[in-house]
C-alpha cells in the first residue's frame, strides 16, 4: 500500500511583487498552523518516509515545521524545484519518481495545483479550494509503485486543515 500526503503551505505573508514570489515567508498566523497540523499528524501517528517540498520559502518553512514536530530529520526534506506552482501533471510526474521501498510520501507544495490534483485524484472530494495548511491523505491499497498513483483508485485516509473544530477525516 501507498499513502500520499498532500500539505498545502501555510499562511504567508501578501505578495507584493511578483518577481519575489518564491521569498515571501510565512506570516506569523502561518508558523502556528503549520505547527499545529504537525501536531495533529503526531497524534494519529502519520510517519511519512520522504518529505518532497518546493523550495518557495513559504512551503520549505511549513515542511520544517511540521517535520520537527513529528521528528522527520529537517536535513532528510527533499526539494524538488519542480513543485514551485506546479500543475497536477508536473506534481504526478514528481511523486511517480519517488522510490517503490517508500511507503509513505508526504508532497508539501501550492494551490492551485494540489486543490486540482486531489480533485483528479479524489473526484467526490468535496472541499472547493484546500485552505492553507490542509493536509489530505491518499491510500492506493494495491499500489507497489508510485507511478501507479495516476491511474489507480484513490480512497480519502485522511484529512485536516488548521480551523478545523472536528476530528479530522482518518480511515485508520
């Protein structure tokens, strides 16, 4: 079995030019939440093997924070500089490359192409745009490899965002 976690960046502050978009760090709103969906993964024991993130700062900080809460070595994140506002093919193309011995692969990256994959994925999910620092996670039951992720039936394990006031979606 394959579980995919996909981790929306927390909050960061406004853009105020363009050019320097893949500078602009969390806001201090941010910082707490990405802490706190951490925190909420420690507590239903999700342990993934491989952290991927896009080397934005805003998405490199979310995944250190929440790698330090559920002691993730910060030094073992993967940055994939093809993450940065990727499309759902291009995020597809980067988790199908990941090693088959990894069970467990959490993809920290942007909207508005996680909110389009989990929606390609997960064709009943009903949540119109993941909020910043939303977390959903993916089972392939039958998968081996993670190239089998694109064509294979998805079942929702797991989902969870920061103002989220009930017990998160767990199939555990």
């Amino acid at each position: 079995m394959k579980r995919l976690l996909l981790l929306r960046h927390a909050k960061a502050v406004p853009a105020t030019d363009p050019l320097v978009d893949i500078t602009r760090p969390l806001a201090d709103r941010g910082e707490r939440d990405a802490r706190r969906i951490g925190e909420r993964l420690r507590q239903q024991r999700v342990q993934p093997k491989l952290i991927v993130a896009s080397p934005a700062a805003r998405a490199l900080r979310t995944a250190q924070l929440v790698a330090q809460t559920i002691d993730y070595p910060l030094d073992a994140i993967a940055l994939d500089r093809q993450l940065y506002l990727a499309e759902p093919a291009g995020i597809i193309e980067i988790i199908a490359a990941q090693d088959a011995s990894i069970e467990t692969l959490l993809v920290v990256g942007h909207n508005p192409g996680l909110t389009e994959l989990v929606h390609r994925l997960l064709p009943a999910f009903d949540v119109e745009d993941l909020p910043t620092s939303a977390v959903v996670g993916l089972d392939y039951g039958d998968a081996t490899a993670w190239e089998q992720i694109a064509g294979g039936a998805a079942a929702l394990s797991y989902y969870d965002y920061p103002k989220n006031t009930r017990a998160p979606v767990t199939t555990r």
